[in-house]
C-alpha cells in the first residue's frame, strides 16, 4: 500500500507540506494549519486560489519483495481526483481525467529497489475550461452556474463530482488529491480484480441461483487451468468447477444452484423483514499450486420495476416489487457528506444510514451530481435494509459525446457497475439527473432547429453507451434513462419524452415556493415522487461554529451568500407568513435564532403535507391519476452548514424535519386532508397483514389542556400495504358536536390503535393558519433532565397548549425520540440518545425550550 504520507507542493514551489493519502490538497493544508476552516464564513470563496493552482504529490518507497521474480507489477489508483499526469521515476507511465474510474497502470519496466513516484495534478477548473474551449463544434450548456452559486464553469466538461464546482445547496470546491486507495500489486500467473455476485429466483425450477463472476489479469502466455470451488455452509449448498483461464484480461462466469432442500431467507428492506445474508467461500486452486479465497456475503432478492396499464387511468404503472412483493419506497435523496471525501469516515456514513432507517425510510436515491460511493456506505445499506436508486454521475446540464469522453465514461461505468452490483441495496440504475427534462423543457434555450444534435447526444450517452454497459454487465435489476422520465413511454418516444413530468408515467421531481404549501390539491399526483422539497435553515449550534457574531441576522451578507438558490431566502420568508406570523423580537440575535425555529417549522409542515398527500394517494385513482408508489424527499443530509433542503444539518443533527418524517413515514398513520368544507381520514399501512383498528379523534381548543370532545370510530379495518378512507365528516358537523369550537380556536388530533399494542403515531390537522388562532396562550414550558443507564429522560410540562415544542442541546450529539410535536396534555417525556458521553448538568445547560408562542 502507498497510503500515508506524501510530499505535496503547489505549481511554482511556494507551498510545500506533508499531505495524507487517501486525500486532497484542502484537508492537507488545513491538517497543517495553512489554512482555515474551509466552511469559516466566506472561505469558499478565499480559498479559490487552492482550486486554480496545479498541486504534485510524491514519494519515494522501497520495493518489499525482489522485482525480478514478479512477471507483472502494476500501480493500482481506486481514485484519482481528477485530471494528473502519472511518473515514476521520471518516466510518465499514465494520465488520468476521470474521479470515477479505477486505474492500473503497467510499471514492470520501470520499476527499481527504490523508487520516487509523482502525481502531477492539473487545476480541475483550467482542465474544464480548456476542454470547452477544444469542443468548436457547437456549445454544451450550461456554461456556468448561476451567479448565487458562486461556482466554478464547465463542470460538464470533467468525470469530475458535479456539485463540487458549486450547487444550490452547497459550496465550490474543485478539489485535487489521490482521493482512494493506491497500491503496487505484484503477481505472476493470474491476479483477480473483480469479484462480484448477483441472485436470480428461478420460477419455472423454484430455485435460487447465484451468478458468480470473476475477472482476471493472466500474465502467463498460456491458458490456465483449475478447479473453484464454492461453499455456502448454512444452505448445505457446494458446487466445483473446472475452469480455463485464456492470456489477458478475461471473465469467468460461474452459475451456483442452491440446494433445495435448503430455506432461503431473502433480504427484505427495513420494515418489511430482515436483512439475512449469507457467508460464502470461494476458492480457487489453479495449476501452479498458488490459490486464491475470497470470502464474500451472499444475500437473495428479486427486483421488477413494474410499469403496466392500470384499470380505469391512461398510462402506466410506476412501481418496485421486491421479493415479488410491491413495496411503497420512502425516503429521501442522497448527497455527499462533505465537500471533502477523505473527511467521510464510516462513523459518518453510519450515522446519516442510521438517522435514516430510525426515521422509518427503506430508500434513497444517490443523486448523479455527487460520487458513487464508498464501498463501506453500500455494505451498511445492505445491513439495514436501505435500498438504493442509484444514479450515473450526470446532473442538470448537457454533456459531451466525442470519442475520448466516451471512452472515459465507458470504463467509469463498467467500472463501478463491476465494484456495486452485489450489493442487494442497489435495486435501480438511472443514467442521470434530470437531463432528459432538461432537454425537453428547453431548459438552456436550444433553437428549436438545433435541437437535433443534443437528442443525438442524449441518446449516444445513456443509451447507447451507458445503457449498453449496464445491461451487459448486470441483469439482475432495472436500468432507466434518466430521473424524472416517463419509463417506458420515454422509450417509446425515443428515449426523449415530450413531457417528462407527465403524472400517468414513471417518476416526478416537483417544487412549488410560491402556492401555499399547506394546500393538498398543488401537488401533481404522480406514479412515483423522486423529488420534492422545501428550504430551511440549519440549527444556531450548527451556523455558530462557521460565523461571527455580525452574521447572525437573517439578512447579513454571511446569510447571503450561504444562500446558493435564488431568492431562497425569501422564498422562506414567503411560505412561513402564509401560516404565521414573522418574527418582530427587538434582539437581534432572539429574532435570528427565531426565523431559523420558524423555517424548520414550515419546512417540516410543508413536506409532511406532501409526503402524507402521496402515501394515501397509494391505493386509489382519481381523474385518471394515483397508484403513487414513491416519496423521496429532497433531500437527506448536508454538505456544509447552510440553508438547504437536508432534514439532517451537517454534522448529523435532525431538523424537525427528520423528526416529522419519523411520523409520517411510520409503518402505520392516520392521515387528514380537507376538501371543500369536509374533513377525509384514510388509514396508511406498509404492514403484511390487514388489521381491525380504532381510530381516536380529539378536538382541543387552544386555549385548554382539557379535549373538548373525543371521538372513536372501531372496528375499521386497514388492508395490508393500502391507504383507505376511513372517516369523512363536514367541518361544520364536527364543530356543532364539539360546542365552543371554531375553526380557529380549535385543533385536531387523532391516531389510530390496534391489539397487541399496535398504534400509530398521534397526527395533527390544523383547521386555520396558527396565525389566525384564536386562544393560544403563552406557555410556561420547562423540563427536568434524569439519566437511565445510556439514555437520558426529559420531562415535559406545560401550563398550556404549544404547538411544536422543540427541544434544542446545541451541539451536544444525538436526538430525542420525539420534537417539534404539538403539547397537547401537562406532561410528557422525550427521550435522549446521545450519539458520545454527556451528562445530565450538560444537557441541562445546553436545553432550549421553543414553542410557537415563543417566538416574538
């Protein structure tokens, strides 16, 4: 291995320092402290020069082992970020010009006892610009980002991670570095670079059957013979097989028939079964005595994307089936964890993974303007049940096809599709983020006439490149196009829909800032929600620690430009006052720390009505649309402390958000909706079996602890994996029954209760704006801090009814099993689960109590 420490120094010697590998040049200088906090106030844009410069990293190492007897010695890169001129000992073996691809390079000739290797780096954004320069034909748009992103151009002009040139949730960052692993392997008969295994059901034979495919690297000049040999002990299953391996780069591809005999347990996503995999051995003994064993997890699933007619609606089906079972996905989008890969450690990944599952999601999409991920973030994916839609690396913006990109993305794709497609978790590939939308909204303003050329590029790049690869290489689950497309209508309309967005077919993505989010009926009722969204801003711990006491106001040029969308802002402002009421505090900072509960406030309302408006949506047709089968919000996790539409901050910390998706995302849930002066409930289920249930209704008036009346409908059943009305009431009957109650002095909430313990959480359906309510009082809201062995306890009270009570630790790490919920009753406890060592004086320090009446 070549990991470690390696000289790094910038184009013209003014800067020379030590640098890790795995890496980049901007966690180098600040690990010496050259620099500051990259994310510290404006330092993104400070720091430019970082990205402009050309950087080299070297060393020099000592062979381990005698070269002579080694018929083959290579220098393998996992990454490199991006474009670099590789040398050994003065003599250029190889360049690179793609982050996602794996290189081996050739050094047998070259290589001494001793010897010194460079990685000679060219500026990310000077390589971009060039090429656009060299492309003459004809433009590939966009050029630049928009100004309030404050990026880099050309960003489709380098295999380079898209957002890292700027995007509208994150910083520019172009970074330079040996960003994986890099090792010297040395080997003489035949050395195995991939290993990969996929599961396919028979249905006609009713059995499972494992694809083992091996690739290899044979240096001998003549074919080689063996015997592997494949053991899965807890499945008694056992299989040999001769083999040949012919001279160069080759595949064998081995067909393991499991026993019978044998119970299979298949891997199921989180809430629907267990993640059960198996240990496998496989072993290869070839002629020359020398063997190789590979230990790997087998695990067994089927996927199907299901697009067919539905009764009573024009167009298709959009639908995963797993196991042969349809599953509704829930979840979010995915993007990277930092601006810089080599701070993305497995406790990072673990813990957004964990935040994931613990908010009741089985789903996310990695999103194709950021990095395939590390092998790790798949592994955990597959152990908690997470699947994954997983884009190519394209987003938002045209791309080139001329024969050298082509080649590039070529081997990226085969690449990655090799290092991924045993893991269960991936049950989708898509060629790119929103390009074929793109194209046909006239996004870039394309003359009609010119239109031609990017169609045939569109068409060159994902199908017949990418979609060719993909299909080759891996049969076991669904390759589409593009996020949103129409499926197999885009197909039909050669790979280019007239209307991406069309609701009858495939995937939607959707944003509204304007339209009151509040309003159920502005949401396109769509087959499958891959993206859907609303802003907010990060908690004051998580802004304190990049800022100055200046930034802290709503409208301080620090919150200017951490805002990347335009006008987002004030697109929050707008969406807040439709519902309640702007913060007016004389203080300053009271009135910062204010506008920051309210915003997390809307934008936990706001996705919750979206989210429950398409999971009820999952089981009924109206006017030709519904069988909704998907919501993936966008999106998960930050990259940076700023406002965006994550519901975990950077650095893992939940937004009332996350807390709300808890909720509405729960295996069970009532959900309320209002149409025309009448009050819907239907019944949300993702559980196998249909259960008997009582649904419990309680109207509180704002300004009472007391319910005014109470409410329950039993015996309703809820069919398995459905959504179904059940309860309808006119506004107006409801209240007569409640006396005293108006629409704005009075709250509703319900849940729904089964045997066993079976329960939903409670919901809430506000009959006004909490602007106009009439009633809420000013509450004296304090709580009292125990420990119990690792978790600690916060009791509740309340002198009257608050609306979303938060409780807020500062940066002390972890999160509450419950928050920004509406108090209706005296007392209540939240648990605390802290993520490292706390106590119960610091927790009690750190607490702040916010309701909706406190804000001022």
């Amino acid at each position: 291995s070549l990991r470690g420490s390696w000289r790094l120094g910038n184009g013209n010697g003014s800067v020379v320092l030590r640098g890790e590998v795995p890496g980049c040049v901007h966690t180098a200088l600040y690990r010496r402290g050259l620099i500051q906090d990259p994310y510290y106030r404006f330092n993104d844009l400070m720091y430019r020069w970082i990205s402009l410069d050309n950087w080299t990293y070297s060393r020099t190492f000592k062979m381990p082992f005698d070269m002579r007897k080694w018929q083959k010695v290579n220098l393998v890169f996992d990454g490199v970020d991006t474009v670099a001129q590789i040398l050994i000992n003065n003599i250029t073996i190889g360049k690179t010009d793609n982050m996602f691809n794996r290189y081996s390079f050739d050094i047998t000739s070259v290589i001494k006892e001793v010897n010194f290797v460079e990685v000679r780096f060219l500026s990310a954004v000077s390589y971009a610009a060039e090429q656009s320069r060299c492309h003459k034909a004809y433009s590939i748009p966009p050029t630049c980002p928009p100004p309030v992103q404050k990026g880099e151009c050309h960003a489709n002009f380098i295999r380079k991670e898209q957002c890292s040139f700027s995007w509208d949730w994150g910083p520019s960052f172009p970074t330079q570095g040996i960003w994986k692993d890099v090792r010297i392997e040395a080997y003489n008969h035949y050395h195995l670079i991939y290993f990969s295994l996929t599961s396919f059901f028979g249905k006609f034979a009713q059995q499972w059957s494992l694809e083992i495919e091996s690739i290899f690297d044979v240096v001998s000049s003549k074919p080689i013979v063996g015997l592997v040999t494949v053991n899965i002990p807890k499945l008694q299953t056992r299989q040999i097989f001769s083999v040949e391996l012919q001279p160069g780069e080759g595949s064998i591809v081995l067909l393991v028939n499991i026993n019978k005999s044998s119970m299979v347990e298949t891997w199921w996503p989180n809430g629907h079964g267990k993640q059960t995999g198996y240990n496998m051995t496989t072993t290869f003994i070839m002629e020359g005595g020398y063997q190789i064993e590979k230990m790997s997890k087998a695990y067994f699933r089927t996927v199907e994307l299901v697009q067919e007619p539905i009764l009573g609606s024009p167009g298709l089906s959009f639908y995963f089936r797993i196991n042969g079972r349809p599953i509704f996905i829930k979840g979010s989008n995915w993007i990277p964890a930092d601006s810089f890969q080599d701070r993305v450690t497995y406790d990072t990944l673990w813990l957004l993974l964990k935040s994931a599952t613990d908010a009741n999601m089985n789903a996310l999409r990695v999103w194709g303007g950021g990095v395939y991920e590390q092998d790790e973030f798949y592994d955990i994916c597959d152990e908690m049940g997470i699947m994954i839609w997983q884009d190519f690396m394209f987003a938002c913006a045209l791309y080139p096809t001329d024969q050298n990109y082509l080649e590039s993305v070529r081997a990226e794709v085969s690449h990655q599709v090799r290092r991924l497609k045993s893991h269960p978790s991936i049950i989708v590939w898509s060629g790119n983020n929103e390009n074929e939308a793109a194209i046909a909204s006239n996004w870039f303003s394309i003359p009609y006439a010119d239109r031609g050329v990017y169609i045939k590029d569109y068409v060159m790049l994902y199908v017949k490149n990418i979609r060719e690869i993909v299909l080759s290489e891996d049969k076991s689950r669904p390759f589409i196009a593009s996020s949103p497309s129409n499926g197999l209508e885009s197909v039909k309309e050669g790979w280019l829909s007239q209307n991406p967005y069309d609701t009858h077919y495939g995937d939607t993505h959707f944003y509204d800032y304007s339209s009151d989010c509040w309003n159920w009926t502005v949401y396109p009722k769509s087959r499958f929600a891959s993206e859907y969204g609303f802003q907010s801003w990060p908690s004051f711990s998580t802004i304190e620690k990049v800022s100055s006491t200046e930034d802290w106001s709503y409208t301080s040029n620090f919150s200017l430009h951490r805002q990347h969308h335009e006008n987002g802002n004030d697109e929050m402002l707008r969406q807040i006052g439709y519902h309640f009421k702007l913060p007016q505090s004389t203080d300053p900072i009271k009135k910062f720390k204010d506008m920051i509960y309210l915003t997390q406030v809307m934008q936990a309302q706001c996705v919750k009505t979206e989210t429950e408006f398409y999971r009820f949506s999952q089981s009924e047709i109206i006017k030709g649309e519904g069988h909704t089968m998907g919501a993936l919000y966008w999106q998960l996790n930050d990259i940076w402390q700023a406002p965006s539409w994550a519901s975990l901050e950077y650095g893992g910390k939940w937004k009332l958000l996350h807390y709300f998706a808890q909720k509405f995302f729960a295996p069970l849930l009532p959900v309320a909706y209002e149409d025309e002066g009448v009050l819907y409930i239907y019944g949300v289920s993702d559980l196998h079996a249909d259960h008997k249930l009582t649904l419990r209704v309680v109207v509180h008036s704002w300004s009472s602890l007391e319910p005014v009346c109470t409410l329950a409908k039993e015996g309703l059943t809820v069919e398995a994996q459905s959504a179904v009305p059940i309860y309808k009431e006119s506004i107006k009957g409801l209240l007569e029954r409640c006396r005293n109650c108006t629409t704005k002095s009075c709250v509703i909430t319900f849940c729904l209760v089964g045997e066993g313990g079976l329960q939903s959480p409670t919901n809430h359906h506000f009959l006004s704006s909490l602007k106009d309510a009439v009633g809420l009082e000013k509450t004296q809201l304090s709580a009292s801090v125990s420990q119990q062995d690792d978790i600690y306890m916060f009791v509740l009270q309340t002198t009257a009814v608050a609306p979303f009570v938060s409780l807020d630790v500062g940066s002390i790490k972890g999160r509450f099993s419950d928050n920004g919920f509406l108090m209706t009753e005296k007392k209540k406890v939240v648990t605390f689960y802290p993520w490292e060592p706390t106590s119960v004086e610091e927790l009690q320090k750190s607490l702040t109590l916010t309701s909706l009446v406190d804000v001022i």
